[in-house]
C-alpha cells in the first residue's frame, strides 16, 4: 500500500515502552537520527512491534514544523 | 526555545516551493534522509526560508504513524 | 503493511479537485457515507489517483473529535 | 454550531474505555463500520459520554491520509 | 454541540484571506490576542465566514506545544 | 528560534498534571483565558515544566477548526 503522506522513513524499532493507553517507539532511522513515536498500546499490540521489528515511520507533511 | 516536540531534526534546506497560500519545503536531514514539510506560505516569509538555510525540522511523536 | 493508525476504511473515490498545491479527495465508503481528505497535491500526483479507484481513508484515534 | 471540519459523522457509541489519562471511544456509524477515537478522559468526562450516546465523529479532510 | 477538544476559545473574525483551496481566517479572542486558523476554502464558504463573526477557536489539547 | 506554526503565546503555567504517558498543563495567556495543553510526560520532564514557568503555547494554523 503506497500512502499519501510524504514521509515515509524505514528504520528499526530500539525501544518499546508500553503505557496504560500509549506506546512509545524509537526508531532508528540511521546516521545517528532516531525518530518517536506515540501511538496507542492497542496499535502496538495490534502490529506486534517489538525491538528490532524493521518498521516505517509514516509522517504528513503538514506535520512538519519548521524553527529556524 | 526548547520545545515539547519529541523529535527535532536539525537539516538544510534544499527546495522550497512556494505555493499561493502554503509551502513546500525540503529538508537534508544527512545520510540521504529528506524530510518534506508544508507549511503556510505566510510562515515561508516570516522565517525567510530559503534554500541552504540551517533548520530543524519539528514533529510532535503522535504525529509519526507506524508502518509494519 | 499495517499502520498504526486504529481507523483504516476502505471506500471508492466518487471526487478529486486538484488545485496548486493540495487535492480535494471524496471517497465513497459505502452506506451513502463519504469522507472527504485533503492531501498534497504531489501525493495525489504520487499515487496516480483518480475516480473510481479502490483505497484507505487512514485516521488516527486522536484525530477523531467527539461533539455531543 | 456548525464546524470547519469536513467530516462529521452521526453514530452511536458502542464502547467507551478510559484510561488515567486518555479514552478511547467505538462509534457505529452504520454499515458495520466503527470509528475509533481517543479524546482526554477530561473529555469524556466533560461530555457525559456513555455506550449509547448519540454522537458526532468529527475529523479534519487534512487529517485523513490516503492508501492505495 | 458540546466537542471533546479541551480549548474553545470565543472570538470575532477580524480578517479573511481565502486562497484557491484554502482560507486564513484571523480571530481576536480578546486582551490583543489573534488566533491564526487555516481552513478549507469549502469550510469557509459552507459557514459563510465573513469579518465581524461571533465564531469559536477549536483546538485539540494535544495540537498545543509548548516551548520553554 | 522562530517557529513556522503561526500561533505561538506566551503565558504561564497554572496547573501541570503528570499521568503515567502524558502531562496535562493549563496555561493562563491572560484575559482569564486558559489554554490546555497535553504533551508527553518525558517532554514535561525534559523541559522541566512547573507551575509558574513563563512558557508558549504553540499552535499550527491549521490545527485550529472553527465553529459558527
């Protein structure tokens, strides 16, 4: 499936933290960059993420800010 | 200013299109990785973006999807 | 692939308006229910589409407000 | 009050779980297709949401990524 | 209509600037205090937004960041 | 650092309520009007937050829906 949003980045789930209601992921994206994540613990459970799981981080552009 | 975005991504600008009411701007975030970000075009004036400039790229972690 | 996003629905685009820089989509998910995206028009551009094709509307749970 | 969201959908509250922090709620909105939100459990709290309720799920066309 | 999202901010339109696919709406929410909205240039012709309106400022707890 | 959202105001923090994922703050931006914020709890914690910082709320414009 190809999807809308316009940053499609693949990388490497490190870590896992599972809260009550959310999950927080880090992946690593390579050169050092690592990218978080907060979805819901149910998606978590639902994509059985785990460390080392090769995943997509998948962001709108229009969820991008920009500081200069 | 520190702000409460997980994921701050420092990159150069590398395009920017401007649009009637909204950017696009590209961002070289290193190791090939480019970040893509739409923004107001208000906002493209205000900061004066223009390409090669120094950026960071801000992005709340709810705001990354996961794809498995 | 999964994403982590909890509201995937599939449906038939009935509409596309292009404009300079973002696309209009409405698709048909059935129950005389549409649901109207907005995405870049580089995306629409991006995964070729057009009416009558089959696709997702991808939602995240916390983008879905509730009024009452 | 009418709202800039292009998308507002009428259903029914099938499930409602609260978290300390946040709550996700099951709306029907016909045709067997449910949506999921998660809202601040002050939220939910707020609206008085109960399975049952009469509701409106309401998301922005931004919001709405598109698979294909 | 009662909506989950935590900020409802009252306020009059001071200015309107509509673009091809979307509309700047400018909102005076009191003590010199303009709240920025970008809306869909459809959202602003369906609630026949004009400069003068009584309107509300809607906006997610979780779309406010903070920086320190 | 300047910040493409368009809506950045200042005010102080009148309440912070830490949950287990995520930190719910209430930011007085004067007028008696208070802005709710919720972030995550490691983003309240690395920014140090506490009752009384002088903080801004920061809101993309297109994150801010209108009601009429």
């Amino acid at each position: 499936m190809k999807i809308s949003a316009r940053n499609t980045i693949p990388g490497t789930i490190t870590a896992i933290a599972k809260g009550p209601s959310t999950a927080t992921v880090k992946i690593d994206v390579g050169n050092g960059l690592t990218v978080t994540s907060t979805i819901t613990a149910d998606a978590a459970a639902d994509l059985g993420l785990k460390e080392g799981d090769t995943v997509t981080a998948i962001i709108k552009a229009s969820d991008v800010l920009i500081g200069k």
